[in-house]
C-alpha cells in the first residue's frame, strides 16, 4: 500500500473512531437535536484527531504524523 493512501486511511480512521466516541458520550449527557450533536462531534474530531501525510524524501515516501499532544511530526 502506498504512502499516500495510508495517510488517507489513517486519518479517515482516526476521524472516525473520534467522531463516533464523542457523539455517543455527548448524546449519553447532553439532550441535544441529533445534528447539532453530530457537528458538536465532527468538530471535536478534526481538531482532536492526529493528521497523516506522505512526504517525499531522498530515500522515497515517508509516513509522517503531527498531533496536538505531540511536539514535532514523527515518523511511522
């Protein structure tokens, strides 16, 4: 699999799990309209979740990661 589509998988994946988790727990505590939770969530998720990309180097494709927790990018 390519570098690139890793990335997309990735951070589709990372989304996804974040998105799903927060729109449970908020719709377990908060008795909100379903879409305003959902954008609640999918908000929470982008900014939360780690962001994936392919970068080219002189040895080829590399997998690279950047997270708010995280200081810096790091290498998979």
């Amino acid at each position: 699999m390519k570098p690139k589509h890793k990335a997309l998988f990735f951070n589709f994946l990372g989304f996804a799990i974040l998105f799903v988790a927060g729109r449970l727990l908020l719709g377990m505590f908060l008795s909100l309209n379903t879409l305003v939770l959902a954008f609640i969530a999918a908000v929470a998720a982008s900014i939360l979740a780690p962001k994936f990309s392919a970068v080219k180097t002189r040895s080829g494709e590399k997998l690279m990661m950047k997270w708010i927790f995280i200081k810096g990018f790091r290498e998979l």
